[in-house]
C-alpha cells in the first residue's frame, strides 16, 4: 500500500492475490515461495522448516527473498 501497488482497502486488484499469514508474519518463521506454472507465477507463504516447505521445495518451488519482493519504491536510496 506504501508504495502505491495496492490501495488503500489493502486488496490488490486482479489478477493479484493477498498473500496472508498472521500479524506478525516475519520471515523468520515464513518463507515465501514461488513457482512458474503456464508462464505465471503462483506463490505461497508457508513456515520454514516444516514439511509442507520441504515438499515445495523438493517439487521445484523456489524460496524469494524480501529484497526481490519489496517495492522499488520503498527501497532506500544510495
């Protein structure tokens, strides 16, 4: 929303969809993760270290870092 992607309402407009874990979601415990499926991307927050993690990864999913995520906009100037 900060970076003028998503409005105000916090749900982005189609064909996005809201990635949603609890409110305090860090990627500590959360990975997000990503796959190419009919040339788009899907993707997934899931808890590090848990089985389900290990299946996505082991099936060809690959883990995104928050730098590849963040907004261009919200990222510190040099």
């Amino acid at each position: 929303m900060a970076a003028g992607v998503a409005p105000e309402a916090g749900i982005p407009p189609r064909p996005w969809f809201r990635i949603q874990g609890t409110g305090d979601a860090t990627t500590m415990w959360y990975a997000v993760l990503r796959r190419k499926e009919k040339g788009i991307f899907i993707g997934s927050l899931v808890f590090r270290h848990s089985p389900h993690h290990s299946l996505l990864l082991e099936r060809g999913w690959e883990e995104i870092s928050v730098d590849e995520i963040r907004s261009a906009q919200l990222e510190p100037e040099a």
